[in-house]
C-alpha cells in the first residue's frame, strides 16, 4: 500500500516520475536497472498504455527487460536501436560534477554501454545519493570468473598508489554462492571509502587483467533529477549550468493514491 512507502521510495518515485516526463514520442530510451528505474519504466508503461507514446526501449538489464515488456513497452536491443535519444537510470552515488557510482544492481556493465550511446543521460535519485566525495558506497568492478582472485589482488596492489582510504575488495555473493551478472561475470565490491580521483581510479581498474568495467561514470552523466520524500523534485543539468524545481505533490492531492499494490 502507499502508505508503506518510505520517505526514500517517495523521493525515488517523484524523481522517476518527474524524470519520465521527459519522453517524447518516438524516442529510443536506455531504461536503467534498480528500484527508482523501476519507477520510471512503470510510468513510462502508462504513458504508453494512456496516451499511445510510442517508444523503443532499451533494458539495461533482463530484469528490467522483463518489466517493459510485461508493461507493454517495446523493447529492443541496443544494436537494434543503434543510437539513443535519452537513458534514465538511477545511481548509488553522485557527486557535484554528476559524476557516479552505479552497479549496487551489479547491472553497471550495460548500463555504462547504454548511457554512452545515449544522446543524454539522466540520473534519479533520492536526496540521500548526493555525496560531496564519492566513495562511501562500495564501488562495484565486474569481473571475469576465471583467476577473479589474482584479478582482486592486482586490483588491491594498484589501489595502494590511488587517493582512497581503503584499499579491500569483497566479493558480491548471492546467498552462498558468487553473484553472477547477466554476462556471467561476478562483481568485486571495493571498500574505499573515499574516492579522491575518480577519473584515474576509473581509467587504472580498466587497466587490470580480469576486470570488465568498473562503477565509476565519469563525464556520462549530463542531468539528475533529485526527489525528496514530501514531493519536491530538483532538476540539475550540467551542460547549462541550470536548477529548476518542482513539486509534484500540490494543493493536498495526494501523488501517492495510485500507487498501491
Ligand atoms: C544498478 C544500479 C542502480 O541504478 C543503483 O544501484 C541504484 O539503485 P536504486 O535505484 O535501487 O537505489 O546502478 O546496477
């Protein structure tokens, strides 16, 4: 029921809300993976369902794939699309700059490849995700499964000359067994703390053997919509250095009704 929802999922949901509003008819859209992108593929489906927008999705996991399809949104692959007109994805983290950390799904893989061949990225997030240093999220590394463990020491030796406070990588597990990414790969969860540099620490993790991609978006990111739990939305676009605000939840109505079940 709606009044379950947190204060978090509410700011999740106003900023995925707002966020889908920016869908034009026609568009290709990379349709990010986690809770506050499932909130935007929802809304995205009624659009399609209510006013016939018509759209060619591109899931950035299967998970999320399941859900536009079950929601009546076309899906297709993104070398089907091509190229993209908007990807809207959540984040773990964003600092300032709209740099991020994403992969708390263990979906960053794709989710990198698809906001890069995206005209624009924007993120959605609760307040809460606005860091002024990244790095208090464990930043994820997808890894091949084949010598993961020479791969995390090699990672862990580099970390030593990189400006973070930690230095340990965990592996992601799943229950009592690795976690597995929908490219068979499995997930190193690095424990830094505080992230000084990320644009090195991004291109150095990509120079080691085993790693597939790391969780670090630098220069991906052009907008973040930021919700907060009572409604208020805050739109921040890099490129144009601009902010706009909005309520979404006005004169009593109660933006939350529709949302049960
Ligand atoms: C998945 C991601 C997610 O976008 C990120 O973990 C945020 O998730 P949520 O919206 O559930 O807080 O990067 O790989």
């Amino acid at each position: 029921m709606t009044g379950d929802l947190s204060p978090i999922d509410k700011a999740k949901y106003v900023a995925a809300r707002r966020a889908a509003e920016m869908v034009q008819d026609g568009m290709r859209v990379g349709l990010g993976t986690g809770s506050t992108a499932a909130w935007m593929v929802r809304r995205l489906g009624e659009r399609v369902q209510e006013e016939g927008l018509r759209v060619k999705g591109v899931p950035t996991s299967t998970r999320t794939a399941q859900l536009a399809r079950e929601l009546g949104i076309e899906v297709v692959s993104l070398d089907q699309a091509g190229w993209l007109d908007l990807t809207i994805d959540g984040a773990d983290e964003f600092d300032g700059e709209l740099n991020l950390i994403k992969g708390g799904g263990g979906a960053h893989l794709q989710e990198k490849i698809v906001a890069t061949a995206s005209d624009q990225m924007v993120v959605i997030a609760d307040a809460g995700k606005e860091v002024e240093t990244l790095g208090a999220f464990p930043l994820p590394v997808e890894v091949i499964p084949f010598g993961w463990q020479t791969t995390r020491t090699l990672i862990e030796e580099a970390l030593d000359t990189m400006d973070v406070l930690g230095t340990s990588g965990a592996l992601r597990m799943n229950g009592e067994a690795p976690f597995v990414t929908d490219e068979g790969n499995h997930i190193l969860d690095l424990h830094l703390q505080r992230i000084g540099n990320p644009r090195q620490l991004a291109l150095v993790l990509n120079q080691v053997p085993g790693v597939v991609e790391n969780g670090l978006f630098i220069d991906i990111c052009d907008k973040v919509v930021i919700g907060h739990g009572d409604g208020r939305v805050e739109l921040r676009d890099i490129n144009e250095g601009t902010i706009e605000l909005d309520q979404l939840v006005e004169g009593g109505e109660n933006l939350f009704s529709d949302l049960a079940d």
